[in-house]
C-alpha cells in the first residue's frame, strides 16, 4: 500500500477495523523494505528518510486507530 492510499484509508470515517490492519501490515512491510534498501545504500539516504518518517507517522496513526 502506498503513503498516499493509507492516508486516504485514514482519512475515512467508515473504514473497517480488516482494512485498517491490513493497511498496517502493509505499511509496517514497506517500511522494512525502504529501511532495509536505505541501510545497503541502494536508495537515497535524504529521500528514504523522509519516506520512512512519513511511513513512521501513518503507522503511528494507524496503531492508534485500532486500539
């Protein structure tokens, strides 16, 4: 899932508790993928930071969410 489709998925009121956790999942995932690509310096140190900081606060919303 991308940044942009989970910040929509948060920015609904109806979204159910399923998408919401699939949403995580997902997310928590790419940002494995993105952290593990930074660290082998096979992507940009500046924009894999941002990507993951961003990433870091949807899944911080997200957590919230499913409380």
């Amino acid at each position: 899932m991308t940044i942009h489709e989970a910040s929509q998925l948060l920015s609904d009121d109806k979204v159910s508790r399923l998408q919401l956790l699939q949403c995580y999942e997902s997310l928590c995932k790419e940002y494995g993928y993105i952290q593990g690509m930074t660290i082998a310096n096979l992507r940009d140190l500046i924009s894999g930071r941002k990507t993951l900081a961003e990433m870091q606060l949807l899944i911080d919303q997200l957590k919230e969410r499913l409380k």
